[in-house]
C-alpha cells in the first residue's frame, strides 16, 4: 500500500486517536501536492484563474494562498 492508501485507511478507523492523526497527515500531504501542481502550472505559463478554475476556488484564495512560495513573475503574463 502507498503512504495516501494507509492513511486514507486509518482517517475510517473507530479510534479517534488514531483516525484524527490520519486526518492531519492527509491534509498535510494534499497541501504539498497542491503547492507542487500549482507550481508545475506557473512553470507552464497558467494564469492565476486557469489554477483556480482546475482547482475550484476562486483567482484570489489561490493567488493568496500560493503566490508567496511562487517566483515572481511579470504580472503582464497574467
């Protein structure tokens, strides 16, 4: 089993403890997979709404929540 597969396993388990801890974990794996495919669609010219169209949210959150650990950019490229 992979790391997301055990985790997503015991994020069901009857024992809070244990299903909590796996709840954080997850989170925290899926923010780093979204930093790194937000990263790789800057790299390959997206635009802040074409991110927050993939990703359903709006152009500000993701330019909010992601344009700090992004290089800076010429915003005419937007």
């Amino acid at each position: 089993m992979t790391e997301a597969t055990d985790l997503a396993a015991a994020a069901g388990s009857a024992d809070p403890r244990v299903g909590l801890r796996a709840v954080v974990a997850l989170r925290r794996l899926l923010e780093g997979l979204e930093h790194l495919q937000v990263a790789n669609a800057r790299r390959n010219g997206w635009s802040w709404q074409e991110i927050a169209d993939a990703l359903g949210v709006t152009r500000q959150g993701v330019h909010k929540k992601h344009a700090h650990l992004m290089p800076a950019r010429d915003p005419r490229e937007d």
